[in-house]
C-alpha cells in the first residue's frame, strides 16, 4: 500500500470489507462511475481488490471533454471493460424539437425531464436484473446526502444500494488519489468539484458547497436528477 495515514488506510479497509460483502452476498452487482473522483476511488479499488463487480457509465451525449479523456486513460491503465450505456435517440430527438437544447435551464421540471431522459432511463436498463449497485455518493457532498448510509435498500430500482465512501471527506477522495496515482478527471483541476453534464456544470469558489457547481441555478434541495432520489 502507498504511503498514506493511519486513519484512511483505516477507511480504505472498511470500503474494501464492504466490496467483499457485496461479492458474497450478491451475485450480481455494478459499479456506477461517472468519473468523478470518487467514482475513480471506487474503480481503482474494484479492480484491485473486486474484480467480480461490473462497471458502467452513462454517456449522456454531453458530457465534458475531459470525461472522455479520463475514460479513455482509465481503460488503458486498468484494462478492463466498462459497459457504456446511451439515452433513446428518440427520446433526446423528441425532447430537442418540442423544448430546445437548452431546456433545462427554463425550469426544474423541464430540467429533470432532460436528467430522465439522459440519465434515469438508461440507468434502469443498466441495473435490470442486477442485485445490488454501487456509487461513490459521500454525506458531505450535499444536503440531500446529509444522511446517507453504506447500505441501503433502493426502492425505485428494487436492489440493494452501497455507497461505501459516504464517510469518506474530500480531502480522503484526493489524498487516495494522489498516493496511488489514479487516473482523475482533470476538470477537478480546474475548480469543478461535482462533474455531469457540461452545461450543467461549472466550478466552484472557496467556500462553496461540493455541489453548488452543479445546476447552480435551482435551490440545493433540488438538486438531485433522479438517480438517487428515495421513491415516496
């Protein structure tokens, strides 16, 4: 192991028990990365350490330059397959003629509309007949996320949901990346804290919430796009 403190090596074992949990227990599971930071901690950790564990990414058909490029490095560093998953043509057709490119910007609803389009109709053909997935979603990246457990029951997508970083600070995601040199997006180098789609993304100043360059124009109770919002 790089040379790292005592306390995150102490968190790289609890999230390595989690993965060995989920490799047991479930006989079919997946890793969602959007190649953001912490979806990197968790590749580089399932290819070490679970290479049982499935990935994917959802191409939404505007994602940044800079995704493309850490996707394309982490495939040749890691040199395994990650399954890409795309919106309905006709869907995005439909959604563009009737609303505009730039919809989302109107309103929160034509917004989520996009995000279902884009996002969480692909993700349900991602997980179909999956038993549990995975994600690098952490408490202190919003408010919305404030109490989020390792473990978890997802109703929407009927599986069993992990998110074994949710205790992890920002400062862990960027020290275990650095001490093991992990392919990153270079987007975080340039103040872009929480990377999605490019229009919807921006960076962040000092002193700003994790999330706040993402849909920056709506309310931060808002900002979820229906990927890991709680069935009611």
């Amino acid at each position: 192991m790089a040379e790292i403190s005592e306390k995150l090596a102490a968190k790289v074992e609890a999230v390595k028990a989690v993965l060995a949990t989920v490799v047991a227990d479930y006989d079919s599971a997946t890793l969602a990365s959007s190649y953001g930071y912490e979806d990197m901690v968790l590749m580089d950790l399932i290819c070490k350490f679970a290479p049982e564990i499935e990935i994917f990414t959802l191409d939404t058909g505007r994602l940044p330059k800079e995704t493309y490029d850490v996707m394309q490095e982490a495939k040749a560093h890691y040199n395994r397959e990650v399954k890409v998953y795309f919106p309905d043509a006709t869907d995005v057709e439909e959604y563009i003629t009737v609303q505009g490119p730039n919809a989302f910007y109107d309103s929160v609803d034509l917004r989520k509309q996009c995000c279902g389009i884009r996002k969480v109709k692909p993700l349900k053909r991602a997980l179909a007949g999956k038993k549990a997935w995975l994600t690098g979603m952490r408490r202190s990246q919003a408010v919305t996320r404030s109490e989020l457990p390792v473990s978890e029951w997802d109703e929407t997508f009927e599986l069993q949901k992990f998110s074994p970083l949710s205790d992890w600070s920002n400062g862990d995601v960027k020290n275990y990346i650095k001490a093991f040199e992990v392919p990153y997006n270079k987007l975080h180098d340039q103040g872009v804290a929480s990377i999605g789609c490019a229009p919807c993304t921006r960076a962040i100043t000092p002193g700003e919430d994790i999330r706040a360059g993402r849909w920056w124009w709506e309310n931060p109770e808002s900002k979820e796009c229906g990927l890991h919002v709680k069935a009611n």
